[in-house]
C-alpha cells in the first residue's frame, strides 16, 4: 500500500516521441521506485521470475511465531531463457569490462548496472548541479544470492557518476 505505481510508457502513449525509446534505453522518460528497480534485477539473477518484495519472514511474540510472510510470485518468466542469458551476460560485463570496471572483486562476481541522472527542479527545469548516481546488482553472478541498490542524490558539480559515487557505497555493503 502507498507503493507509486511505475511509469512506463507504450508507443500508443500520448506523450510517446521519436525519441522516447532511446530516452528509456538509458534511463530516461521512465518512472520507477528503486524497490521496483530493486524487484526487477532480482528477477533478472532469479531465473526470470518476479516475487513480491517482503521485508520481513516473520514477526514473533514472546518467541512464539504471530505471523509467517511467504513468497508471492508475480510473473514466473518475465521473458525468454535466451534473453535472459544476454541480459544477465551483460550485466557481468558492466563490472568486468563496462562503467563498473572499479567494483570488479578477486572473491565474487558481480553483476549490475551503474546509472547517472540529471534532476529536474520540478518547472525550473535542469541544473548542472543536480544529479542521482545509482547502482544495483546483485551477487555472486554466477549463483546470485544477494542483491542491492544504491541511490545517491545530490548536489555536485564535480563528481556524480553512478560508478564513482554509489558503486562503492556498494562494494562497502557487499564485502565483508
């Protein structure tokens, strides 16, 4: 509940433009929460099967089991097997040899995606100062069990670039 529904636009969309699909390539023309975003590389390193995010398995009393939260699935192939594997083979890329070359780890494989965005001041429109640097991935890539995203909004006008900035919060959370 309260939970903004995603904003994805369809080319019989009223406001879809020429250049709307490589603005969405990139990031751009596309509303989504980071849980969202969150929830869909982690069906990305779950075989393709999107589940309900929950934050907790189960409240107790006393030591005593009140209430059990179980997986609700939501779709159990979000696309092709072959997809799939090209989605999953690039996103290891991003980290091997991609924007998050500096995230690579000697003991794990990650995989993920970096993201930069310019901010818009509501109606004042952009400003060179106003940036989200983003990371989300998840880990090991070859066996995923863990997954993260990391959004940093703020103000720079020297470094705010997805890898530099939240990449090693990330490389923070995930090493031990």
């Amino acid at each position: 509940k309260g939970e903004g529904a995603p904003d994805i636009k369809y080319t019989d969309s009223e406001l879809w433009s020429g250049v709307s699909l490589p603005w969405m390539a990139i990031g751009y023309e596309v509303r989504m929460t980071p849980l969202q975003i969150l929830a869909f590389y982690n069906a990305i390193a779950n075989d393709g099967k999107v589940v309900k995010p929950i934050f907790v398995e189960e409240t107790r009393a006393h030591g005593k089991v009140v209430k059990q939260y179980n997986t609700e699935v939501l779709n159990n192939h979000i696309c092709s097997r072959e997809t799939l594997a090209q989605i999953r083979s690039m996103l290891e890329g991003v980290v091997e040899s991609g924007t998050a070359r500096n995230l690579a780890s000697s003991n794990y494989k990650i995989a993920g995606k970096t993201g930069t965005a310019q901010l818009a001041l509501n109606k004042e429109g952009y400003t060179d100062a106003l940036y989200m640097a983003s990371f989300v991935g998840y880990f090991p890539a070859d066996n995923p069990k863990y997954s993260c995203i990391v959004v940093v909004n703020a103000k720079s006008k020297q470094i705010y670039y997805g890898n530099l900035v939240a990449g090693p919060i990330f490389r923070e959370i995930t090493d031990p």
